[in-house]
C-alpha cells in the first residue's frame, strides 16, 4: 500500500494542519508510515517563528537529499509557514524537492497527494533507501497515538501584527471558519477517536461566527455539548479578547482542561508598546485576576520574550519581579529572535551575550516556579493521556495531564501499542517531581476519561529521573 510520512514542527496551528494531509492522504489510499524510509510521500511541515525553526527546517531539507538519491520516485514535499515565506527561493536552494506548498494551499496539496497516488505499487521500503536519523523537536503523525489529540482549526491568520511576529505575514488576516464547520469536524475527530480536542487559532479567542454574533465563549460551550467529547482544550489565546463572559462561559464547562495559557512577552509597558502588544500591565493583570476568580484551581502558564529590541535592564527587571510574583505554572521563555520582514528586525538588536544571559536569569526564576508547581503532585495519583514512548527513553511511556503536565512512567509488563491506544488514560501515582515534569508509577489504564479504568500489573516504581 503507498504511504506518507508527515513530519510537523511548530505549533499546534501546524499540528492541525498536518492532520488535515493526513486525512486526505487516507482518503487517496496511503496509510500512514512510521519512518521517512518507509514512505512514497514526505511531507516537511515547516515553521519560521524563530530563526533556529528556519535553519533547522533547511538542515531537514538537506537530510533528505540523501533520501531522494537513493530513490528518486519518493516524492519529497515542504509546506507550513517557512514555505510560505520562501516559497520564490526555496526550490533553488533545495532543487530535490518536488513540490512546495504554503499555508493557504492545503487544498491543493491534498489535491496532489492525491494525484500522485497511482504513480506508487503496494511496495514496501525499507532496506535500499538511506537512512534517515530522527530529530528531536519533531512530531509525526503516526496511526497509532496521534489520533488520541483531535486538533480542530477555527481560525486562520491574524491581524494584531505584533512587531516580532511573523504570523499575519505568512498565515494572512484574521480568517474565522464557520462554526457548524468547526462542529462538524470535532465530530469527525470524535468518531476517530480522539478523547481530547483542541480548537487552534492563532488568537483563538478572538473568534467570531461569521453567520452570528457568537463568540469564543459560544463556541467552546458549542463543543462541549457534543456527543463523545471527553476533553477540551484550547490553544493560542490572546490576553486582549478574554471577557468576563468568556471566563464565565469557560466556568461553566467541566469537560475544559484546567489550564489557560495567557501570553505575557514583556511586564514592561514601553516594551508592550513596541511589541504592539495591545494591552498595558494593568490591562493584563485585571485579565488575570478575572480568570483566577472564574477559574479557580487552573494551571496559568504564559510566554516571555527576552532582549526585545529597545529593551533596558530596568525593563528586563521589571519582567523578572513580575515572574518571581506570579508563579506561573509553566512559561515559554525566548530570547529575541529577529524575523524577516517584521518591524522589530529593523531595528537596534540587543547583543546576543546580553539576551542569553537575560534568558538565563529568567529561567533560574521561572524554574522555581515550576518545580514547585510539580512538587504539589507529590505522593497523588493523577490520570493522564499518553502520548507515546518517552523521547529519552524508550523503556517509559510519556503522557500528559489535564493541566499540560509531561508526567513518564515505566511500561509495565504486558505493554503493548494497540493495548494502550485503546486504553490511552493512565493513572499515575507521581513519586518524584523535577523543573520538567514528574514521574511515576502506572497503576490503572481506561478506555475513557470517565472509567474507572482497570489495574495495571507488574508495574515497576520508577526511582529514576530521565
């Protein structure tokens, strides 16, 4: 049978993308393929957000020339947002790939796939194509776990064009999907399988019905009265368009995961100015005690840029204090990453030495947070959803929990692939806590959420960090 092999970096907009490819290639005839070696269609979905996603996507590019030289029928294809970008450029700088593909044409990149489906006999590959070493920071869709995590879009582009981001320039304006699509398609999930959706835009929660006057709040209400939904999640909002109604519409749904990631970047009011950020500390602070008041209990993690061009010691500071005070259960740290064609790239940088350093501070603070946060988990048992074998360790599963935990574990005896994506909720007793996440031990597996699950024998204390 022919196959395709989708490998996605970036954020979840490029997760749901990449599971948009992957339907239409089921639907064409591929199945899915577990390695790039064993695939007749690669596809690379590209992210441009920061300069080492760039560098590293055309590193990617260059591994799999060796792949194309030692079969000239796969068929290699780049899309996401450096294809976007680059999509002029890109094919004299790689001349192997077959196809590029940007961020408006999925359509026809599924229209392609499909096209090309007759050109492949139902052969297997593995033994004369070059091997092709993993990366890590890559997600691929398999069809064994993958379809435990529904991604559903509800929005495209955006149109707030912070002077860092490279957004509305690859991805376009604000494009908001009518709601009956976005219902009929968490459906779909749900009939897959999917016991967790997340709904991705951009800036999610500025979503508006084209048809209505309905907002986030109405559409995440929407959602969760579904038929097979077990648990909702959402990803990337913007402190500018959460309301007291949304919190109150947020409040009101038990199937929501309990964490809100609420997107920082800088507590300094000039620097949020130059970020064209839309909002000043006061502004965001009344956000968050808005969503500390509605959503009492909830992980609150955010994202913070570092040696933002103009940015003084006093300002960095003035981030770091507001850091140490929150105690944010997770935060997404950077250091300033110039991006062709955004506003920030223009201007005065900040030295590279002076940014990692600032990194560095940051994080010394921000680790503390978490470790704390985790240790809160000690000697409980929480229920999580697996996501596949740990990265670092093959021997242990990897899972996540409703507040976006990592939490690994040992397999326990009789593991298997088809057991545990039938039964992908683990009940976890967490016995140590690390900056990362935590480990444990696997007492019980469900089908579903809400099952009691079933005892997991042989499981094995882990007393190891990974």
């Amino acid at each position: 049978m022919a196959s395709i092999y989708i490998e996605t970096y970036g954020c979840q907009m490029n997760e749901a993308d990449s599971q948009y490819i992957a339907d239409r290639a089921a639907s064409a005839g591929y199945s899915v393929a577990g390695t790039p070696e064993e695939a007749n269609v690669v596809i690379l979905n590209t992210c441009t957000v920061r300069e080492r996603a760039e560098r590293s996507a055309y590193g990617r590019m260059g591994h799999y020339k060796l792949l194309k030289a030692s079969d000239p029928d796969v068929k290699l294809v780049v899309t996401g947002c450096l294809a976007e970008q680059d999509r002029d450029i890109m094919r004299s700088k790689q001349p192997h790939i077959d196809a590029v593909f940007g961020t408006s044409e999925l359509v026809q990149l599924g229209d392609t796939i499909t096209a090309w489906r007759g050109d492949f006999a139902d052969t297997e590959y593995t033994e004369e194509r070059a091997l092709i070493e993993t990366i890590g920071g890559a997600h691929t869709v398999t069809d064994v776990f993958s379809h435990l995590r529904g991604y559903v879009t509800v929005q495209r582009g955006c149109s707030y064009y912070c002077t860092f981001c490279i957004v509305p320039h690859v991805r376009g304006r604000f494009d908001h999907r009518p709601m009956a699509d976005i219902l009929a398609e968490v459906e779909a999930r749900i009939a897959e399988g999917a016991r967790e959706i997340t709904l991705v835009g951009q800036t999610v929660n500025a979503y508006k019905d084209p048809a209505t006057d309905y907002d986030f709040g109405d559409l995440l209400a929407a959602v969760a009265k579904l038929n097979g939904l077990e648990r909702l999640a959402f990803i990337t909002p913007h402190p500018k368009d959460f309301t007291e109604k949304i919190f109150s519409n947020m409040a009101a749904l038990p199937q929501l995961n309990p964490r809100l990631h609420l997107p920082l970047q800088s507590a300094s009011d000039p620097i949020l100015r130059r970020m064209n950020r839309k909002y000043t500390m006061q502004v965001y602070q009344e956000k968050l005690a808005l969503a500390r008041r509605y959503l009492s209990g909830w992980a609150i993690t955010t994202d913070m840029i570092v040696a933002f061009p103009g940015e003084t010691e006093a300002d960095f500071q003035a981030s770091l204090d507001y850091i140490d005070q929150q105690q944010f259960a997770q935060a997404f740290m950077f250091v300033y990453s110039p991006r062709r064609g955004t506003p920030a790239s223009n201007w005065e940088q900040i030295p590279a030495q002076e940014g990692s350093a600032r990194l560095k501070r940051l994080a010394d603070v921000q680790n503390r947070a978490c470790r704390n946060f985790h240790d809160r988990k000690l000697g409980s048992t929480v229920r999580a959803l697996i996501t596949g074998p740990s990265r670092k360790d093959a021997r242990k599963l990897a899972t996540k929990t409703l507040d976006n935990v990592t939490v690994v574990a040992p397999m326990p005896d009789g593991y298997s692939e088809a057991l545990y994506a039938a039964e992908p909720w683990l009940d976890i007793a967490i016995g140590t806590a690390h900056v990362w996440g935590c480990t444990g031990t696997i007492l019980r597996r469900a089908a579903r959420y809400a099952d009691a699950g079933n005892a997991v024998k042989g499981a094995v204390v882990d007393l190891l960090a990974v």
